[in-house]
C-alpha cells in the first residue's frame, strides 16, 4: 500500500501542525467568553472595554466612528462574536477579524433597485471567450468577459432584463433574465462575419464605423463562382479589380495575368536592360498590392495556391482603406486570409475534382481549301502574262491543287495541337488535437493543370501546416507553407503558326500515315507538328517556402500587443531547348553556309533566387465608453527582399540527343551570361484611430511614415496618410426604428499613397565591367545608367465619397473617386555631354476618376433556401495631366516608327488631355470606290492617298466606357445554383485581325474569309478594305503594295457579353451522411468562360488558344 504524501515527505508534518494549530488558536480565541454591561456608551468606550478583556485589538478611522449612535451592553458570559453581532446590529458599521485584529468597516448597504447576474462565455467547443462585449439591453451599461471567459453585472430588479452577448466574427446572443444569478451562453460562428469586420491584413476594423471603400469577399463567394483558382473567380465578383484577358496567351495555364485597380496611374516600366526574366521577379507598375496572411506576396503564389485554403479576400480601393500601407499602395491592395483554426475537435476533409479544359476557336473565321485556292486566283499568285513557261507552271500548280481539294484535301490545322485538356486537383485538410490550448491544422494539394494545347501543363505541390498555441493572455501562431512548381510549354509551338498554315497542305502522308517533315515541299516549308517530335523542350520551374510567426499578448481586455515575422525564400529553374532540326532552322539561311550550319540548334537557361524578411511589433487599444468607440493602433516595421537571376545562351548541338547546355558549341551569337539582381530595404512607421460617437459619426485616420532604400538618398522618406469621415444616418432617431431603412452610411474619405513597383536603378548609380578589355591586368568599370539621388516616390492622392445602404431587401453600394498620380516617374532629356540622352525624374501626372455601382437584391428567403440577384457596374476615365518635355522626343520615335512601311500596329503615344489607353491613327475616310485606295484627313482637314505619320491623332480609347456584371445565387433544400454574366461597352478596339487577315495578307498563308467578301475588286464598288494586288499613288511610277498602317478604319466600338461562369451544387442531408460517419458532404459542377458574344470579330489567343472549362467536385468531411 502507498504511504500517505506527508509520510513520504516528513519535513512537511511539523509545519502541518503549526497551520492547524493556528487555526484553531484563532478559533478558540473567538469563542472567549465575555461578561460586559454597558449603559450609553460611545462606541469607542465599548471598544476599550473589549480590548481590556481580550487579547484583540480594533482598527478603525475616527471619520468612521464619530457619528456612531451611543450603545448599550448587557452580556452575560457570550462569546466575542456574538457580543460583536449585537453591537455593530443598529450602526452604519461592520467588522472583520484577522488574527488579534478586528478591522471597523462601513457597511455596504445593498441598492435593492439592482441584482447581481454572472456567468462564463464559450465557444461551441466549450472553449472560454475572452471579450465579449455583454451588454444589459436597453442600456448604455456592459461589461467585458475576463481572460476565462467570466462576466459580472449588476441589472435592474423591477424590469424583466435582457443580455446581450455580442463579438466580432460570432452569432449575437439575447438571454432574457430569470431568478437565476448565473448563466452559461455559448455563441456560434458568425457566417457572415465579413459584413461586420474589415479585414486589412494589419488591424481589422469594425464595418460599421469604417469610412474606407472596400469590397469584402468570403470563400463561399469564392467557390460558387469556379474552383479554378483566385483570380479566376475576381473576374465574376468585382469590376473594380480589371482582370484583363489576355488576346496573345489565352488559356495558357502558365501565364500570369494582368489587373489594376481602379484605372492606369503608372507609365510602363523601362525595358531598356533587353533582359527577358522567366522567374517572374519583377513588378508591374499598375499592378496592386497583394498580402497573404499579413505578409506581402506575388501575383504568382495567389495564382497557385490551393483556393480550399482561402477564408476571404477584401479589395482595399481608397486612401481610407489602403493607406495602413503607404508607399506600396496606390494601385490599391487585395488582402487575403487563409482559413483559421475552427476549434478543437478533430476532422479531415478531402476534396478533389475533375477539370476538363476545350478549346474555343470560335473567334476564327479561317478560309478553307477552296476558298483559299480562290482568294490566290484573284490576288494573282497563278498569273504570269508575261512569261508562257512560267505561266504553264502556274497552271499546273493551280490544277494540281483543285484536283486535290476535290478530292476532299482540307486540313484543319488548328485542331492538330490542340486537345481536351483533363487536369485534377486533390486536397486533404486534417485538423489537429483537441487541447484547448494548442491546436493545429495541416493540409496537402496537388493540382495538375492540363492545358488546351498539347504538351502544355502546369503542376502543383504544396503543403502548409498551422499551428496555434495559446497560453493564458498570450497566443502563439505559426504558419509554415511550401509550394512546388513545374510547367511545361507545348512543344507544338505557338498556335498563330497553325492559323497561318493552307489548308490544301497535308500533315500526314495519305498512304502510310506518316507525319510529314514538309507541308509544302516545293517551297520548304516546315510542318510545325514535327517539331513536337524530336525533342523540343520549354520547362520551368521553382520551389517556394514561407514562414509566418505570430505572436499575441493582451495585457488587458481592452489592450493587445502583437508581433509578426515572416520569411520567404524562391529557387526557380527554366530551361529551353530548340533542337537542331527545329523548323526554326528550316529556312534558307542556315543553309548558306558550314559555319551557319554548326550554330543550329539553341539552349537557353535561366536560374534564380528571392528571399525576403519582414516583422512588426504594434500595440492596439479598443474600448467603448458609453456612446464612444476608440480603437488605436501603432506599430513600427521593417522589411528586406532582394533577387538574383541569370539567363544564359547557347547554340550549336548536333542532335536532338544533346537536350543539355553543357553540349553546346557556343554561347549564341552576341551574348553572354547575363543577369539582374535587386535589393530593396524598408522601414515605416503606421498610427492609426478609428472613431465613433454614438455609432452615428465616424472618423478614421492613418499616418505611416516610411523609408526605403529604392528611391534617391536625398528622398528616403515618405509620407503617406487618410483622413475619413462617416455618418450612419440609419442609427438616427427619425430612422433608427425603421424597418424598411435597415443601413444608410455616408463617406468620405481623402489620404496620398506611395507607388514601389520599380526598377531599383533609377535612383542608384550602377557600374558594369569592361569585360572584353583590361589594362596591365585591371579591369575598368563604366557607369551604365545616370542616378538621380533626388528621385521620390510615386504618390497617388486619392477622393472618395460613398454610400452603404440597406433598404428593404435591396443592399446598395456606391462610389465615385477621383485619383490624381504625381511625381511620375518619366524620362527627362539631358545634355548628351553628360554620357546619358535620358535620366528617370519625378515630373507626370495623371488622373483617374470613375464610380463603381453593386447592389443585390434578396428576393424570396425561408427556411428552404433563398434567391438572390445581383449587379455592379465601374467606370473609370484617364486622363494625362502633365508630361515631360522629353515625351515630345519618346512621341517623335513613336511617329517615326508609324512612317515604317513594314509597321501595319499602331504605335503608343502619349499628349497632355488624352488617356494612356488612347489609340492613335491616321482618320480614314474609308476606301475610294473609284480605284479601291483608302483616303486619308490630314491635321489639316484636307484629303490625300498618302499616309503620313504626322497626321496621327486620338481615335478611340480601348478602355470601356462601363464593366460590370449580372447574374443569380439560389439554394432549395441543399440545392445551390449560380451564374454570373460579365460586360464591358463604350471602348474600342484595333482590329487587327482585319489588317493582318484581310488588307495586309501574306498570301502565302492562311487569310480571313471576309478577304473574300469585302475587298475592293472593280471600280464603282462600295467597299471596307483596299483593293489586292499592287496600285499607283498619282504621280506616282512606282507600283507597290505597301502594308497598311494604322488607319481609324480599324477601330471598332467593343462591346462584349460574357457568360463567366454557372455552378451547381448539391450539399448531402445530414441524416443520410451521419451513417457513413460524414459530417458533410457536398458535390459540385462549374462551368466557366462558357460563351462570349461580342461586337467586333477578331481573332483571340493569337500564340495560345482560349478554353471553355467545366469542372466536378466533390468534398467530404469526416
């Protein structure tokens, strides 16, 4: 048998006995009897009559005792207690004893009027919840629950009192009072959390005294409008973000796509190191601000990260919003945040799917084998008058290929690299313990991407693991991500090279099957199929890691301490390979000699690396003191990234074998390993205060004073701040009982921030090496560009004014703004005798001002399920407001560009009063009917046959007028549907599908069907495009045939409709599910880019098809 603990440790009896012998020392001296008679006596009289008989001393205050009413004693052998009771009976006093002491305290009288009411707070979980906000209803009363979760308050006696519960991202809770003195409540998750909380990804700010714009959206939103990944549902849920198609890339699953925010504010960013990155480190000027979980991140990670892991996204746009981060948020910013730890209770969710990608060639109108046999006979490819021999060879060729095409030759080369693409996705979330104090979720993905055209793939690997560890006031949380990459280009080649080929050509032998080397072997010309089959090679990849810590402390309810500390770091690899039998080396030069013979074949190579670090320490304070709310934060931040890559090339491989670079035979003509690389530093300092009064006046205000490294020494610092202001008009008297006016909040806002994406030369003098000379052994060093030390940073200030209203069944949102973009960084001319023509300096500016409309409409919502219908539109106008002189020398290269006879692409220019996105060409008065030559308006207003470059004028704007989109959400008995459609009208755009396709065609190629229908052919004809073959200018004796430049004759208006997107789904009844042991279960069906309608006919996915994607899922949770 087990001793006893006090056995096993006898130094703890003695001391044992002495507490309970004090105790009951103590005791049995309160028991003393005393004999006392007392007849209207003071009470300080009584006490030394006690103190003379017992061992007891009394402590009091004379303050406390002077107006004590005189006493009488009469006790007779009773014990101290009881004498005590008796006397302090009839006084305002009390007493309490300690040891030989008796404390004189006043009497705390009762307030009959009120009742003390406690309890303790807790999660689904039965995990406690420190501050909530317990409120007595009908009151401005309330109190705080502590760190466990406990409440006390006092509530009126003669009223029926309510509580209520509430806390930001749960359900509000009402308990309506009993006899009862405690109460357990347990609040639940808040679904829809996003509509009362502001996620900035710094501090999060209540939504109803936010005076900032922003756009809120919540996974669920996410994942009804596709699975495929962030930005493709973006396109379906807000206009104001511009997710733009991309004509040249298509569906291209490895291509990364191009947005702004609220309209174009930056010039493109300079090109001039003629170094072509493919790791993907550099930042596009327009492009917003993206954070993950807190930390900065890349339009890449977002595009491949697993959307399972995504809790929200919320669009910060206007200075009130985006200011919290300063010099990096002009082109506004997209918060994400992945999804938090739910709670204890442990489960595993898999969900994977099924996605099948099919081409959409429907924007091509391509001639077939008869037709583009025709278009040749009347361009005159078989006419030779003048030579008989020549003349019968033509006719020969011209018979020979009628024959063929009567016979069924009719190749449709555009369906030879293409396929249906069927990629999946697999994703398995556990959720780890069940302590109440550490807790963890981890989770795995893999998602292949199978491309449309052959070959063409992108896969992903990626793990994160979450852990959280709370011990008593201070919570720990550490996220830890790691993404794997590999992509693959189509070996087949660019898709334009398929859109270009005859139709009377042959792919394959017709006897044996055989792919053939030639698809015109009288003339050599390759078949592009061929080169998919020896070899060809275009990968790439990386390995990205990050790292999150967290740490919180909250010291008091109303106080939190935070710190943060993020590390990333990238690897990235691309490798290229064109084998020496490529078609690339099929023409005639590489024939013309046994040097150029030798230099078949290419490799390129590209290697690369990021990292970064980051951290901030901030303390905020949130308190409401009766009608007040106060909420403030400061912190401080510090931040390090930098990147290296390098790029080298190769040529000369004899075989197809050789698919490495140490096989080259040389670095390719007129290069060398080159490279770039980036450092950029950061420090800031951020306050920020929100305030309300009453919860009807709003203000928010925000200052961040930071440094960084990428400007000039001389301009280090910048300053970039907000002032907002609001008025909930619904918590009005005269509106606040209303039932049909649930919200109505006015804003507005004003604040300047800073613009980084930028090459971080421009402010420093970077030297480079005389590799190719060296003196006595010395090597020399040139300066390669011209700093400037006084460079600041691009600022954006912003206007904004909006409304948030609920009326009824109708929510509404609006917003107009006006941005103006200053110290723009432009090219200034300098002096040549400098060493330099141009040098980066702060002088553009440019406006964008614009509205953005949402509203949503609940239609019909009961138990069953609800119908929902929505609709937003944004428009944005650009306009320059301010140039350099040196855009006149940037404009006069562009002119003299437009005066190439070989150029058939309007150039960019940019002129005080006009938009970025403005379109420039000659005005055309269309095709003269006469002789089939195109009229032309100079400045002037006069008329002319001949182009001239000067006559170059604004012709439209390719940004539209209005986006936006429309579309429904319903749910019946687990039943979901939901579709989105997108617009956009009042844009234009150059069509260049009609230049290249139908005016200016290679008749050695593939044309346009409207070469057929519209070309000028006899004089008298009305007719859209220019007549074929070569003419005369008057005056002129020499015949040509010149392309055709940029004319207003191919500027169409561009209006678009396109059906986004349309899902399904079907969440399985719990009583079915619960005897598989499945908590839930949910199978989905997405259909996206399912038809797009449009006003102008052109041609899209010039290098890379678009797709129609449609896509099954299902997810199951035990």
């Amino acid at each position: 048998m087990k001793k006893l603990f006090v056995l096993r440790h006898p130094l703890l009896l003695p001391l044992l006995c002495f507490f309970l012998l004090s105790g009951k020392l103590s005791g049995a001296t309160q028991q003393e009897r005393i004999t006392l008679n007392l007849k209207d006596a003071t009470i300080t009289q009584f006490f030394k009559e006690i103190e003379n008989r017992t061992a007891y001393k009394f402590f009091y205050k004379d303050s406390q005792v002077e107006n004590a009413p005189l006493i009488n004693v009469d006790a007779n052998n009773k014990t101290l207690t009881e004498v005590l009771n008796v006397v302090f009976e009839k006084t305002s006093l009390s007493y309490e004893i300690t040891g030989n002491q008796i404390v004189i305290k006043q009497k705390v009288v009762a307030d009959k009027r009120f009742r003390t009411i406690s309890g303790t707070v807790t999660d689904k979980n039965k995990d406690p919840l420190p501050f909530v906000t317990v409120a007595v209803v009908g009151t401005n009363k309330g109190v705080y629950t502590d760190i466990k979760g406990e409440f006390t308050i006092d509530v009126p006696v003669e009223t029926t009192s309510s509580l209520n519960f509430r806390m930001i991202g749960m359900n509000d809770v009402t308990v309506i009072l009993d006899k009862r003195t405690n109460y357990p409540v347990m609040l639940t998750e808040n679904t829809l959390s996003l509509d009362e909380v502001v996620v900035t990804g710094i501090v999060n700010k209540r939504a109803e005294s936010f005076t900032g714009s922003v756009t809120s959206i919540s996974s669920k939103d996410l994942m009804r409008t596709g699975n495929k990944n962030v930005f493709e549902s973006l396109k379906n849920l807000d206009p104001s973000l511009y997710i733009m198609d991309n004509i040249t890339n298509g569906s291209n699953p490895n291509a990364l796509p191009s947005m702004e925010l609220r309209g174009t504010s930056s010039f493109p960013s300079d090109a001039s190191t003629s170094i072509s990155l493919k790791g993907n480190y550099g930042n596009v000027p327009n492009t917003p601000l993206f954070i993950l979980d807190g930390f900065e991140t890349t339009i890449e990670r977002v595009m491949d990260m697993d959307m399972n892991r995504v809790e929200s996204v919320t669009i910060l746009k206007d200075a009130s919003a985006k200011a919290l981060y300063g010099s990096k948020a002009a082109n506004g910013v997209v918060v994400i945040e992945t999804k938090k730890l739910s709670g204890s209770e442990q489960r595993v969710t898999y969900t994977g799917s099924i996605d099948i990608s099919m081409p959409d060639l429907t924007s091509y109108n391509l001639t077939n084998s008869a037709e583009k046999l025709e278009v040749e006979r009347i361009e005159g490819v078989y006419s030779s008058p003048n030579f008989i021999e020549v003349q019968l060879a033509l006719n020969k060729l011209y018979n020979d290929r009628k024959k063929l095409i009567e016979e069924g030759l009719d190749t449709y080369w555009l369906s030879k690299p293409l396929r249906v693409g069927i990629g999946s996705k697999h994703n398995v979330n556990i959720e780890l313990g069940d302590s109440k104090s550490l807790k963890g979720i981890a989770d795995f993905t893999y998602n292949t991407i199978t491309g449309v055209m052959k070959g063409s793939d992108r896969k992903n690997i990626s793990g994160n693991v979450e852990m959280s560890y709370r011990y008593k006031n201070i919570l720990f949380r550490n996220i830890m991500t790691a993404v794997s990459n590999n992509s693959q280009e189509s070996p087949w080649g660019d898709f334009g090279v398929y859109a270009r080929m005859n139709p009377y050509w042959r792919s394959n032998d017709p006897v044996t099957g055989m792919l053939l080397r030639w698809a015109e072997p009288t003339t050599y010309t390759a078949n592009p199929m061929f080169d998919a089959t020896i070899g060809t090679t275009n990968t790439s990849s990386y390995l990205d890691f990050q790292n999150n810590f967290y740490v919180e402390l909250r010291p008091t309810q109303f106080i939190k301490v935070a710190g943060r500390f993020g590390v990333s770091a990238k690897r990235s690899n691309a490798d290229e390979f064109l084998p020496s039998n490529h078609s690339k080396y099929s023409t005639y030069t590489y024939m013309l000699s046994e040097e150029l013979k030798m230099r078949r074949g290419s490799y390129r190579l590209d290697n690369g690396k990021s990292s970064s670090f980051s951290g901030d320490v901030n303390v905020s304070y949130s308190r409401t003191i009766e009608k007040h709310f106060i909420s403030a934060y400061i912190g401080a931040l510090s931040s390090e990234s930098t990147y290296s890559a390098y790029v080298n090339y190769a040529e000369g491989f004899p075989n197809n074998q050789t698919a490495d670079i140490t096989f080259a035979r040389q670095y390719a003509e007129g290069t060398r390993p080159m490279g770039l690389s980036s450092l950029n530093r950061e420090l800031s300092f951020l306050s920020t205060v929100n305030y309300s009064y009453d919860n009807k006046y709003l203000v928010d205000a925000t200052y961040r004073l930071g440094a960084s490294s990428l400007y000039g020494k001389d301009n280090r610092w910048s300053t970039d701040w907000s002032v907002g202001l609001g008025w909930n008009l619904h918590n009005e008297g005269f509106l606040k009982n209303s039932t049909v006016i649930k919200q109505f909040k006015i804003r507005g806002s004003v604040g300047v921030t800073g613009n980084q994406n930028f090459n971080t030369s421009y402010a420093v003098g970077t030297y480079k090496y005389y590799t190719n000379y060296n003196y006595n052994g010395f090597t020399g060093a040139y300066l390669a560009n011209m700093p400037n030390p006084l460079l600041r940073w691009e600022q954006r200030q912003d206007y904004n004014i909006g409304i948030d209203a609920e009326i009824s069944k109708l929510k509404l949102k609006l917003d107009y703004y006006d941005g103006y973009t200053k110290n723009m960084l432009t090219d200034v001319s300098v002096a040549p005798s400098v060493g330099f023509n141009m040098v980066k300096d702060n002088l553009g500016l440019v406006r964008n001002k614009g509205f953005e409309i949402t509203a949503n409409i609940n239609l019909w919502q009961n138990k069953n399920g609800f119908f929902n219908i929505y609709g937003s539109v944004a428009s944005n106008t650009n306009e320059i407001m301010k140039l350099s002189e040196s855009m006149k020398t940037y404009n006069a290269l562009q002119e003299k560009e437009a005066a190439d006879k070989g150029n058939n692409k309007p150039v960019i220019m940019y002129q005080d009063g006009m938009s970025m996105n403005a379109i420039w060409a000659v005005k055309s008065l269309g095709i003269d009917p006469m002789n089939g030559q195109e009229i032309y308006v100079k400045k002037d207003g006069t008329r002319t046959y001949v182009y001239d470059p000067l006559d170059l004028i604004v012709v439209g704007d390719t940004r539209p007028k209005a986006r936006g989109l429309f579309g429904f959400t319903a749910e019946y008995k687990g039943f979901g549907f939901s579709t989105t459609f997108r617009y956009k009208v009042g844009g234009q755009i150059y069509n260049q599908t009609l230049v290249d396709r139908v005016e200016n065609i290679d008749i050695n190629n593939n044309v346009d069907k409207r070469v057929l229908t519209g070309r000028w052919q006899y004089p008298g004809q009305l007719a859209m495009y220019k007549r074929l073959g070569t003419f005369q200018y008057e005056g002129d004796p020499l015949a040509r045939q010149e392309m055709t430049r940029a004319t207003s004759r191919f500027v169409q208006d561009l209006n678009e409709l396109t059906w986004g997107t349309a899902s399904v789904y079907y969440d399985f009844p719990r009583s079915v599910i619960e005897n598989w042991r499945i908590q839930r279960m949910r199978f989905s069906l997405y259909m996206n880019d399912v038809v797009t309608i449009s006003s102008v006919q052109a041609e899209r996915g010039l290098n890379y098809p678009f797709a129609r994607t449609v896509s099954c899922s299902l997810s199951i949770t035990f």
